[in-house]
C-alpha cells in the first residue's frame, strides 16, 4: 500500500502519476477530464486510478487481483473517493458494458501478464465509445533481451533473444514486441494515431532504476546518467495512443 506521503504527492500533483511524453498524450486527447469515463484495467497499484479520479474523471478500477483491489479501495475509502471497483480479466472484461467509456488506461506491467494480446484489445475496443481512445506506456520491448540482475550492475548481459517472447516462468509471464503491440491493437480495429519511446526520468512515479526515489536521491540519480549507466542510453518505456472510429 502507499505511503501518505506518496497520496499527498499525488494530490498535490495527479500528473505526477505520469511519465511526461504520456501527460502529452493524455493532454492532446483530454485537455480535461472532468465528466469523461476511464477504465484502468490490470490496474494494479491503483496510482493511475487515484490520479485520474483527482483529475476529475469518473473510474472504474478493473484486476484479476482481489488483493490489489482491497487494497486500493481501502485507500479510497479513507480518503473519500468514489471509484468504481472491479474484480476482471483485462482480456475478457466480462462485467463491463459495450461503448462505455471515453478512455481505456494500460500503465507498465500489465502486458508481461497477458498471454492473449488479440482479446485484450478486443475488449478494450468493445467497452470503448466510438471515438473513444486508448492510451498506453509500458516496458519498451528493446530491454527485454537482457538480465535485469546485470541491469543492477550497469552491464550488458543478454539472455534470449528479441523474438523470444514466452511463456517465462511457473507463473506464465511474456516480453511482447513492438510488432505484437501494433498488430494486436490494428487487428481489434484499433487506429494508432501517436507513438511515443522514451527515458525514465528523475522524480518520477515509478523511477525504473530504484525501488523508491529515497534511494534514488540518496544516489544523486546516477544511474539515469547513460556515460554512467549504459543501460539508460536505450528508451525504458514505449507508448501509445490509439482510436476507436466514429462508426464502429
């Protein structure tokens, strides 16, 4: 669960929940949000769920994870915020009506879960409203090649190849390519209107190289410096906005 400070950051700053090349999208597409309808599903931590709620929208928090969900909801509680809760699979998304929202949110780690990406967004472009969009940012498929534990060291370690994309582990996780993003979301009917890779930066919500920005700060954020940090010469995140037509 968030620390109070991590909520009062956030309320002081929804956008803060954000990386910047994604506050454009969401900003070319919904210079305000007040009154628009947003599902976040595979909404995990639930940060981008508060940030939107504090940005004026309506929201509906979808995870497969009971745990999350309790979690968050007891967050929202205590602090007075009507959001919407719900126990689904962002592939199938069963207790979510057709055309209902204005947006559909997906932030980092959702993808590596998801062994069916032409359901998933399928789906999404059901509970879409025509026109209605889709904005994503998750781990850029570039890093996926290489040890994370080797990412730790700030060297270069490369364990499979760029097109091996799983299933990893007893607990089925996938590292999806740029081909497989495209191909799912122009399959389901979606239309891609922007893209965006770029770099993890200093203060951010989720700061990639650390696990708090306690200890980032305390490392005077070396490792986001690529003469330092080779790995922070490659983009850590890659994004999206895609459409729903007016007709469909």
């Amino acid at each position: 669960m968030y620390s109070q400070d991590t909520i009062n950051r956030l309320i002081a700053d929804p956008l803060w929940a954000f990386p910047p090349e994604v506050r454009g999208m969401l900003n070319s597409v919904f210079p305000d949000l007040h009154g628009k309808h947003v599902l976040v599903p595979s909404s995990g931590d639930n940060g981008a769920v508060f940030a939107f709620y504090l940005l004026g929208a309506k929201v509906t928090s979808a995870d497969l994870s009971e745990r999350q969900l309790y979690n968050a909801k007891k967050i929202a509680d205590t602090q007075g915020w009507d959001i919407e809760f719900m126990h689904d699979d962002s592939m199938m998304l069963e207790h979510i009506k057709d055309s209902e929202y204005d947006l559909v949110y997906t932030s980092n780690g959702v993808h590596v879960w998801i062994n069916d990406l032409a359901s998933m967004y399928g789906s999404f472009l059901r509970v879409l409203k025509p026109g209605g969009s889709y904005i994503m940012f998750e781990t850029h498929p570039f890093v996926r090649p290489f040890n994370s534990d080797a990412a730790d060291r700030m060297q270069f370690a490369v364990e499979k190849l760029y097109e091996s994309t799983g299933p990893f582990g007893e607990i089925p996780t996938y590292d999806w390519r740029i081909m497989d993003f495209v191909n799912a979301m122009l399959d389901a009917g979606l239309v891609i209107r922007h893209m965006e890779e770029f770099h993890s930066q200093p203060g951010f919500f989720d700061c990639w190289w650390y696990k708090t920005l306690t200890e980032a700060e305390a490392d005077n954020n070396m490792k986001f410096n690529w003469k330092k940090n080779p790995w922070a010469a490659l983009p850590q995140w890659i994004g999206f906005h895609a459409q729903k037509g007016m007709g469909i």
